[in-house]
C-alpha cells in the first residue's frame, strides 16, 4: 500500500490491538467501559484509540457480547498418534467449556500455507488460535504477525510468539538414555526422527546430552521419518555395522521396525539388543517383545492447550502457560540389565 493508502486508511479494531498489544477482546472490554480491564491496559488502549483516530463501529462495539464460542486449530506434520490425541483431548477440552473448534490441516508449514489457513480461520471469527506445530517452520511462520486474537502454541521448544504448552521431550529422552545406562549399557545408539522436527531435535538432544555427561561420545544418530519402514531399514544398516548393546529410538513406530529388523537377523531384544522407544501408543504393549518406552501425557497436554485459551480470553495479560509436562518411562520385556 502506498504511503497515501496508509494515511487514508481507516484504522481497525485490531490494529488498535496490534498497538496497544492486547486482543481485539480487550479493546471492545474498554469500549464499552466493562470491568476486569486493568487501569495500565485500559490507559494503552486509549492512547492507541487516539493516536490511530480510530472511530469504533457498532459491529466493534458489539464484539464483546456477539462472542463466537469458537476457536480456531491449525495442525501441522502427519496426523499420527501423538498429534491425533492432542487434537481429540483438545477438541474435548474445548466442548466442556462451551467452545467449538475449526480446525485446519495445512499441507506443508510454509508460511504462506500457513498464514492463509489462519487467516481463514480468523474471518470466522475466532477467539483465539491454537497452533499445533511439528516444525520450526510452522512457529516461524507466525514470528512478527499480530493476529489480532490470542495465540497458543503447541510445540516442543520456546520460540515464536504467543503463549506455549508443551511435553518435555528433551527430559523425556534424558530418562530413556539414564535407564539404559543404569542396566549397563554404554553402546547407546538413536534411531532419530527427521530433521527439522522439534521432538526429534529435543530427543536427540537429550539422548547426546545424557551420554556425554557420562563421557560418552556416542555413535552417529540415524535419521528415519517416524515409519515402521525407516525402523526396519535403519535397523537393517546396524545389523550390517555392528549391533549396538542398545538402542534409544524417537518413537514407538520406528522401534517397531527395529524390532522386525532384529528379529530378521536373528537377534533376540533384549537378550542380544536392549530397545527403548518414545510415546508409548497403544499398541507398544503388545509389540513382541513389550516395548519399553517413554509415555506422553497427550491428554493433558491437550486440555493444557486449553486451558492455555482460556486464560488468555480471561485475562488478555496473563502469560504464564501451564507447567511443561514429563514424559514418563514405561518398562516392559524389550530391556534388561547386562
């Protein structure tokens, strides 16, 4: 837009937001002169009313009441068992507090992708957005852009905007690679999960950390793309290199593989190979042998998510997510001590 266009142009009731740094939610609180606004917020938004000249509409009057009970969800990466619990405990979350959920599932994380969907999602009048993001990108895609409603991010590491609920992947690792080592092991080998995914990059981090904490290099993580087929062929390629004392794996699906692969070689787990896997899916227990692994509390973390919403609609300056859950390690038949 020109720089004309930009004079001329009539301000918004979000970008009276955008400047005071609230939500559209807050600026129709103080529109229409409600409480539970504090004096500091209501002070910036007026000062952000006078500096744009904004003249609010009887629609943005009405915002406040004319509430849509609805929130918006985008989720991105494959619809596995992790980000599928996520969604349906969020989407339960969201029914027990009156809301209903749009929901949205971009093809890739590539910020315009993304941007579009959201945008979407925000001309359906939304409360507030949820982002379940497998990637850096899909968080990145979202740095710099004022919505103009509250943002919560589901995701493994801390970066981006808005306010964030995780599971702590990196801790979550730490655990699996501490048992291991405790039964003895010190050749810990990671089937890791594809680049550019944070719970990969969290659990390769934790599996590098613990083991150099104990003077211990490692060898080179593999990389697989959570598939029971990236399990067997990794697995396939550590029989022919030499088979590892044990192997720490990102998910339960590749472990799967894994153990297939082992089995083709004639390998007994754990007589032979020690394997730990990570989110304990249902059907882990019944893996042969019984998988150890590291559980995810997919259903806190989606009534976490939330929570998370609600807090921001309440309180449109309380920022503080909910405390980051840990992952717990379930011991079953795929382990034991040297």
């Amino acid at each position: 837009m020109s720089a004309n266009g930009d004079r001329n142009r009539v301000a918004t009731i979000f970008d009276v937001a955008r400047l005071a740094g609230v939500s559209h939610q807050t600026v129709s609180r103080v529109l229409n002169d409600l409480p539970n606004v504090r004096p500091a917020t209501r002070e910036r938004v007026e000062n952000a009313i006078t500096q744009l000249r904004y003249v609010p509409s009887q629609a943005a009057r009405a915002l406040v009441t004319r509430r849509s009970r609805t929130i918006g969800l985008v989720a991105t990466g494959l619809p596995d068992y992790g980000p599928s619990s996520v969604v349906l405990n969020f989407n339960e979350s969201a029914r027990d507090a009156g809301y209903a959920v749009i929901a949205t599932n971009p093809a890739d994380a590539a910020a315009a992708t993304l941007r579009s969907a959201t945008e979407m999602l925000i001309r359906q009048n939304v409360e507030a957005v949820v982002l379940l993001a497998a990637e850096r990108a899909a968080l990145d895609a979202f740095d710099g852009w004022e919505l103009g409603v509250p943002l919560v991010s589901i995701a493994s590491e801390s970066r981006g905007r808005g306010i964030r609920v995780a599971l702590d992947q990196y801790q979550g690792a730490r655990t699996a690679v501490s048992h291991l080592l405790s039964l003895g092991h010190r050749d810990i080998a990671h089937i890791a999960g594809p680049d550019g995914s944070m719970d990969a990059e969290e659990r390769l981090r934790g599996w590098r950390d613990r083991l150099a904490e104990t003077g211990i290099a490692g060898r080179e993580p593999e990389r697989g793309d959570w598939s029971p087929e990236a399990g067997h062929r990794i697995g396939t390629d550590l029989v022919r290199a030499g088979v590892p004392g044990a192997v720490f794996v990102a998910n339960d699906q590749m472990a799967l593989g894994l153990l297939h692969a082992l089995a083709d070689a004639g390998l007994r787990v754990p007589d032979d190979v020690s394997v730990v896997g990570f989110d304990d899916i249902p059907e882990a227990a019944h893996f042969s042998p019984p998988l150890t692994t590291v559980r995810q509390d997919f259903v806190g973390l989606g009534r976490d998510a939330m929570a998370a919403v609600l807090t921001q609609l309440q309180d449109e300056e309380a920022t503080a997510p909910p405390p980051t859950r840990v992952p717990q390690l379930v011991v079953r038949a795929s382990t034991r001590e040297l």
